[in-house]
C-alpha cells in the first residue's frame, strides 16, 4: 500500500431540520471515520469535510410552525449536530454550514461558470403551490403514487422505491404532506442544469469503476444515465442562496435550490479549512491534478447526487461536457474516485421515523451508552451492503460477548496480569514455536485488515481483527501463565510480553472502529502523548444566512496528523511500568432490551 496519497473524505451533510439518529450515522458517519483514521494510520494526507445542509423550504415549513427564523432553526441544529458527531468521535479536519458566506461565493461562482459554459439554462416549468396558503410547497412536502413503479409513498423529488428522479407534476394523485390538500400546478421559470449534455462522459467514467465500486453504486448509476433529464436549480423560495446573474440576484422569492448548492458544499468546505489554517490555495492538493482520490460517503437515498449530479457539475464547471467551456475560477476540478453508499438501517423491524416517534438520537443514546459500542455495532452489523435491522438484544449481545468478554477481557487480563506480577512490561525469553506463530498471526493482520479497509469493506476489517483477539484470547488461556508464576516465572514473562504485544497489535487494528477506548488501551500500555486525536469544536467566523455582518458558528476540527498512531506492529516498550488496568467496557444488564423497547413503545404511541 503506497502512502503519502492526498485522499479527499467527502461526508454527506446532515439536514438541520432536527437532531440526526443513529440511522443517519451509520450511512454518512461511522464508515467515513473509520476510512480516514484508517487512512491517516497509513501515512497518507486526508481531508474529511462536510457541514450541516441549512437551505430549502422545508427548513422555512418547520421555521414557521416553531415560531422562530429559518436562521434560529439552523443555527440550534447545527450546534446540536456537532455536538452529537463530535461526541461519536467523528474526526473531521472541518465540519461547517452552508449558510457561511463563503459557501454562497462558491456556489454562485460554480453556477455562473455552469451557466457561461451553455450547461444551466432557463426554462419555464409548472411549481406546486398550496391552494389555501398560496406558498410554494417544496418537493420532499409531496407525495403521491410513482408513475414508474406504482409505489404510494414516492416524494415529489425522488422514488425511494425505485430510485427514480421525479418532479412533483410526475406523480399520481399527489397530496401535501403538510396538510393533506391537493397542490396546484403553475408555470414558474427556472434554471436548469443539462444532465443529458453529460450522459456520454459519465457513462464512459461509471463504466471505468467496474470491479472498483460496491456493485449496488455503481448499477444504479449506469442505470440512471441512460435516461438523464434537465434538473431544476433553482425554486420559487425566499431561504437559500441568492442567483447571482443580473436581473435574478434581487429576486427575493427565487433560490439556488437546496440540492444543488449542497453537494457543493464539499469544495467550499475544503476552501474554507484551507483559510483556517493560513494556506489559502492549499484545498488544490485534494482537488486537482492526479496525485490525490477522492471518497464520498452517504446513505442510498443520495447516490444519485454524488455518482450523477456532482460529477456533472464539476465536468461542467471545467469544460468537460458535450459544449465543452471554459475551465472557471477554481481550476479543472476532479470527480469522484469513488462513491462509497451504504443501505438503510431499519429499527426492531421498522423504518426510522422521527414524526411517528420510531427512533433514536445520537444524544439520546450517547447518555445512556458509549460511543465506541455505538460504532462497533454499526461497523459490526450496520447497512454496509444490505438493509440492516437494529435489535436492542443484538446490540446487548454484541455488547457483552464481543466487546466485553473478547476485547476488554483481553485488555485487562494481560495488563493485569503484567502489572501484579512483575510492574512493568516484561522482556521476552526465548521464544518457542506458538509464540512465534502467534505474533506472525498478529503482524500479519495488518496487511489483511489494511487491504479491506483500502476497499471500504469495513464489516470484513472489523471480522479480521476481531480473530486476532480471538487468536490472542486463545493463546493466553492456552498458555496459562497464572500457573507458571512458581514453577518458571521466567517463561511466565514471556508469555505475558507476548499477550501485551498481541494487546498492542490489536488495539492498533480496532483504532479506526474504537478510537476512544484506543486511546485507554493506548495509555494502559505505558504509552505518553496522544494516540489518535478527537475532534473538538471551535469558531468559525463568516456571515451566515447572507446578512453583512460576520458572527462566530461552531465547526468541528482537531489534531490528527502528528499521533502517535501508525498502521503497523510496533515493538512493545520493555521496562514500562504497568498499572492495574479498568475495565474498557462496561457490560450491559439484559434487562436493558426490555427497557429501550418499553421506551421506544411509549415514543411511539
């Protein structure tokens, strides 16, 4: 595996219309982290950045109903959102908004290059509206039955039955979701981006990632180039970015629309981390030229905006579509290296849920249990490739005799051990065959675990260092070294050397799924400094929402790059003195499931 590579980590961004749920999270969050830490733990350069996505007319709905400005609203859910990944341990080198100021200039200076280069144009269209109040009703806020798969249920924007693009005028007896009405239909001129003008570069790029992407990506990507369609830009709405071309700028009731300028986000994002640390230009290591890739995580619902959508504007914004174009403001921009999706996560048999209560926040379970047991669930049996179902009793389980009963039980045995019988870690003897074969077994995973992770196969990375634990369990209870502390404590200590190297080696491997327990085992072991860093949350400083004046907004950064971890088996310390060890885990009472289900049951109702 080559290192020193720029590699972009692109997180899908968290809608501010409420607090995120571990659905959420395991989709954008938990896989991206793990990539990056991974990735960092290689010696490569990586860039994770995302933000809150603050536009659109169902933050103005929500607004509205709470009594309180679409700012008010984004501002309270931003600062919540980042508190919550901060406190799962997702290590972002920044995590803003896209209500910043310098989001706007990105956005609108893409839209005037896509617009010069003959790839946005106008067009007038039929919006929906709401016949009692007379507002614009946003796409997402209808419903009706899908006109391709007959699904009931299918949203004014998308299928999620059948992955389709729609417009709200597509669907069958469409409704409010707002209040149930039927909308009315009216003409309203908007720009359009030129997919169709993109088809034969995209199918030409997506047909290059056979055999690199996750198979379900890339065939519902072909699959949706065959019959791309003009797509609207903007919306008859009054909160978003303003459309920056002479005689649209002043229009007050129309907006970039949310989606476009979303996915944009993950450049001005780069751009805005590149002013915080003083090097202005240097976002262009990630963005340009053939030295660096670029990863983009989100759930399924989004993988027509990454795999189609994004890689269109950037082709467009660099003169790469059927009209070619000038290069504009930013430079020729690469498109993704890879669009890493995962599927739905579903609880105890249901679709999460928010207004029917079928749910559970970050913070909500945060308060109750650890953010590494979180993380290791969803790596461990999470939406990696299927739909996946959340069980209370297989979170428990997974809890007790996997995190608990293998890895902490590993952890505080051997350092237990070490440290009442000798202090310190101990100098190995001579070696006999089984040390040799185990150690061999545990340098060894390195490469194994390194190549899933390099191909975001996280759940069989995990699978393989979990074995070595196994492994590592199973030598020590084999060995027994407890028995030969009279009988020939010198072989006792190499025994005890080899646990606490196999403990070293592990922790290494669990460092991208388990960065907070890493750091205990890290610190148990002797060891000074910091391990692997954790993100904290800082100030930004920019105008928000396009006011004039600059104000502070959490972000979440932090100190990845000089830590002490690397990916690699690193020689234990002889002579570092040892403490008793506490538990890395705590285990969980079974009567735990009957009390979230309980709990869940009361939210639901």
């Amino acid at each position: 595996m080559s290192s020193n590579r720029h590699i972009l980590t692109a997180v899908a961004w968290p809608y501010t219309n409420g607090p995120r749920h571990i659905g959420h999270v395991s989709g954008f969050g938990v896989p991206s982290d793990v990539f990056s830490r991974f990735q960092r733990m290689s010696g490569n350069s990586v860039l994770m950045v995302s933000g809150t996505d603050e536009h659109g007319t169902p933050i103005q709905v929500l607004a509205d109903q709470e009594g309180v400005s679409a700012r008010e609203l984004a501002d309270r859910y931003n600062r919540i959102i980042a508190e919550d990944l901060v406190a799962l341990g997702l290590s972002y080198d920044l995590f803003t908004r896209t209500t910043t100021g310098n989001h706007y200039s990105v956005v609108q200076k893409l839209f005037t290059t896509l617009y010069e280069n003959g790839y946005v144009f106008t067009r007038t269209t039929k919006g929906a509206i709401s016949p009692s109040t007379g507002r614009t009703l946003p796409d997402r806020y209808i419903e009706g039955v899908c006109p391709i798969c007959g699904f009931d249920g299918a949203r004014g924007d998308q299928c999620d039955n059948c992955g389709n693009q729609l417009d709200p005028i597509d669907l069958l007896s469409p409704r409010s979701r707002i209040n149930g009405e039927t909308p009315e239909f009216v003409d309203t001129e908007h720009f359009m981006l030129d997919l169709p003008a993109f088809a034969d570069v995209l199918t030409e790029w997506l047909k290059g990632k056979e055999g690199e992407w996750r198979p379900n990506v890339l065939k519902f990507s072909l699959n949706l180039v065959e019959d791309l369609q003009p797509r609207a830009v903007t919306r008859d709405l009054t909160w978003g970015v303003p459309i920056p071309l002479d005689g649209w700028s002043d229009n007050a009731a129309k907006r970039v629309y949310v989606w476009f300028d979303a996915v944009i986000g993950y450049l001005s994002a780069s751009i805005e981390w590149a002013q915080r640390v003083g090097e202005p230009e240097a976002w262009r290591r990630w963005w340009q030229g053939e030295d660096n890739e670029s990863f983009y995580f989100m759930g399924k619902d989004n993988i027509v905006f990454h795999s189609v959508i994004w890689p269109s504007i950037l082709l467009g914004a660099s003169g790469r579509g059927d009209q070619g174009g000038e290069v504009g403001p930013f430079g020729e921009l690469n498109v993704p290296t890879e669009v890493v999706s995962s599927e739905f996560l579903t609880m105890e048999g249901q679709k999460f849920s928010s207004s029917r209560r079928v749910v559970i926040y970050v913070r909500d379970f945060l308060e109750r249990y650890s953010a590494d047991a979180l993380r290791y669930y969803i790596m461990a049996a999470g939406p990696e490739n299927q739909d996946t179902d959340f069980t209370w009793a297989e979170f428990v389980r997974r809890n007790n005799d996997e995190l608990v009963a293998a890895w902490g039980n590993l952890v505080n045995r051997s350092v237990s051990m070490a440290a009442k019988n000798l202090g310190e870690i101990p100098a190995a003897g001579e070696l006999d065959d089984e040390d040799r074969r185990v150690l061999a077994t545990s340098r060894e995973a390195f490469a194994t675990v390194g190549a899933r992770l390099e191909r975001s196969q996280f759940k069989a990375g995990l699978q393989e260092a979990m074995r070595t634990v196994a492994e590592a369990n199973k030598y020590i209870s084999d060995q027994a070294p407890w028995a030969l502390k009279k009988t020939d404590p010198e072989r006792m200590a190499t025994v005890l050397h080899v646990a606490l190297q196999l403990v070293s080696d592990a922790n290494t491997l669990l460092t991208p799924f388990l960065p907070e327990s890493a750091n205990k085992v890290y610190a148990m072991l002797g060891g000074t400094g910091t391990w692997t860093g954790m993100p904290r949350i800082e100030s930004g400083h920019d105008t928000i929402g396009g006011s004039e004046e600059k104000v502070d907004y959490p972000v979440i950064t932090g100190d990845y790059a000089d830590n002490a971890a690397r990916w690699e088996s690193v020689p234990i310390a002889v002579g570092t003195p040892l403490s008793r060890p506490t538990p890395l885990f705590t285990k969980l009472d079974p009567s735990v499931v009957d009390e979230e289900l309980a709990r869940l049951a009361g939210d639901a109702e």
